[in-house]
C-alpha cells in the first residue's frame, strides 16, 4: 500500500483498495494532498478523462459490493444456525415525505440473489423508487433515511433470538467514509477536545444486530457466541457455501449498554450490548438487543431525534471543511465522482478538470 497512511487494516478504505484501479486512484490522491498541503499557496489543478472516472466509480462499486456480501454472508451464517435454515429476508426501508412531515416504513420480501447482487443503498432506493407521493397536483418522490435487512425466523428459533438483521446507514455517504479516511478524522477527532464529541457522528462500522425477546437473553446469546466454542464449529458444518476457510468469530472488545449503571447508559433510552469482531479478515459490529428497544429505536429512525443527529455529523463536517485545509475539497471530488455528475469545479484553490 504504497504512500497511504498506516492503520488501514480496519478501515472502511481498505475493503476497497485491493482493485488495481483503486489503488492507483486512491494513491495518487493521498500523493496530491501531500503536494497541496507543502505548497498552501500554489493553484492545483486535477485533471480525469469521463473515462476514467467511469472505471474508477465501476470498481468502488464492485468492490463496496463485495464488502458488503462479507457482511451478509456473516448475517446469514448467524442465522443459518440460530434459525435451522429456516428464514426469510425482508428489505426494510424508512423514509419521510418530500416535505419531511409524516414518516413511514416500507417492507418487503427478498431473495438471497437480490440481497447480493448490488448494494444495500442501491437496494433501499430501487424499493423506495416504486412509490411516488401525491401533492398538489403533483407526484413526488419519497425521502430515505434509513434501510436495512431482516432475517425472520419461520419458526420458533434458539436462545429466544426474534431476528437477526444486517444494518444499512443509508446515510452514511461513501465519499464521506474515503474522505474520512484519507484524513485520518478519527485521530484527528481524537487529538482535539473541541472535536472529540462529535466523533461518534464519524465512525461507520458494517454491523449486525441480533434482537433478542429479553435482556437476559441477548446476555444469553452473547455468551453463546463468545465462548461455547461448539457452536462455531457447527457453523462450519452447515454453511457449505463458504467452504473450508470460515474462521470462527473473533470477539475483539465489548461494551455494555445493557446492564450497565444507569449513569453509564444511554441519554437516548438505547440499550444493547455492543461487539466488535473479527471474521474473515474483516471487521464487523454485532449488537444485542432486547426486542422492545428494538421497536423503539424502528419508531425513532425517522423522527426529529434522528433528523438531528444527521444535522450533527454535517456540521461537524463542514466544521472539519473549515478547520481542515483541501479536506472539503476531497469530499466534493470524491461526491461528484459518485454521483456520476462529471463536471469542472473549483473549492479551496484547487481546480478539478474533467475531459473527453
């Protein structure tokens, strides 16, 4: 990983840079922030072909996609052993009105074929763009704010376990995560007191929740997991289709959000206990959840709490854009690129050229 910053193993950035052509793009990225932050004063300009900007957004895609087939192949692991095989997926889609002012939750059946064969996001708007809002004479399309995927048991399962879902931030931008990461923001939150509250608005992790009838039972479940080595084993057993090279789950640290003091709990009433693990060379979020928080978290995704939220991590951006020199810049290259809107721009004294 020639002129990239280290302790990427765990990144968002690094699920991507495998691909020939991202490498190069991503290098010579990291390589022209170096040039720009020696020479402040200087005028540089960018130059892409529409081209290569078409290869260059073809394989984050692809790779991104692949990404997230680790992440639900891990769901489907899980739920091929708590559920015996037996489960249906449903995409779930949350949104608002094109005025904001009324929430709703759209919910679907799916086939595995489906699930794999693009990306959640593209998944969420494909479900979402089926529908239309009528007002004042004119038909509008709706708002996403969230979208993710069920696996629902079709008979009783194990360990008191109602679901297991994979988790979708449809508002987690992906030029935002590889800015992020270019910069290092997470270090940089870190180092600054004035920042370090907000990083929680910046950290994105592929994540898997396993909601559970009870607290005791999601402490059940977690335990099972963590230590009842037999099980890892039996998922080796049943999950033909990932051959012989599954590792087992590797719990690497865990929070407790569950039965914690209360004055370490949550001001927003969510409760979990909350995983980072290690599987198939990637890293991953498992929460454990008790149903009824479940529920009340599904009610709030698309409430004022959550609109707020949102408004939160993008000031904190646009406070990064101001303090953080070139790094809005990144973030306007790297959103015009997936937005596939080629076209000629200035921001920060740095001039993005597109030709034929």
């Amino acid at each position: 990983m020639d002129h990239f910053p280290p302790d990427y193993s765990d990144s968002p950035l690094f699920m991507v840079i495998h691909d020939p052509v991202l490498h190069q793009f991503l290098a010579m990225l990291n390589e022209k922030k170096r040039e720009m932050e020696a020479s402040p004063g200087k005028k540089h300009v960018l130059q892409f072909t529409r081209g290569y900007l078409d290869s260059v957004r073809t394989a984050f895609k692809n790779q991104i996609l692949t990404g997230e087939n680790h992440l639900h192949q891990l769901a489907n692991l899980l739920s091929s052993c708590f559920f015996r095989n037996q489960f249906e997926l449903h995409s779930n889609v949350i949104g608002v009105l094109p005025d904001r002012s009324r929430p709703f939750h759209i919910r679907e059946r799916i086939t595995r074929d489906m699930l794999l064969s693009q990306t959640d996001l593209d998944l969420g708007n494909h479900m979402l763009g089926n529908f239309r809002y009528h007002h004042d004479a004119q038909w509008k399309s709706l708002v996403l704010s969230a979208n993710f995927v069920e696996y629902i048991p079709m008979d009783r399962a194990t360990h008191g376990i109602n679901r297991i879902t994979s988790r979708v931030k449809a508002e987690e931008e992906i030029w935002n995560k590889v800015t992020d990461e270019l910069f290092q923001i997470d270090k940089v939150l870190r180092r600054d007191k004035q920042l370090r509250q907000y990083s929680k608005y910046i950290k994105d992790v592929f994540g898997v929740k396993i909601v559970c009838e009870t607290k005791e039972d999601c402490q059940a479940v977690h335990q099972v997991l963590e230590q009842d080595r037999l099980i890892q084993l039996s998922w080796l057993a049943r999950s033909r289709n990932f051959g012989e090279k599954v590792t087992p789950v590797e719990f690497v640290e865990t929070k407790d959000y569950l039965f914690c003091p209360p004055e370490r709990k949550k001001k927003t009433g969510w409760e979990a206990l909350k995983s980072v693990v290690r599987w198939q060379g990637h890293t991953f979020e498992i929460q454990f959840q008790p149903l009824v928080n479940y529920y009340l978290e599904l009610d709030h995704m698309s409430e004022p709490s959550h609109q707020s939220f949102k408004l939160n991590r993008d000031q904190v951006r646009q406070e990064l854009s101001r303090s953080i020199p070139y790094y809005g810049f990144y973030r306007s290259l790297l959103k015009m690129i997936f937005l596939n809107r080629e076209m000629s721009f200035e921001v920060d004294s740095v001039r993005v050229e597109i030709t034929e």
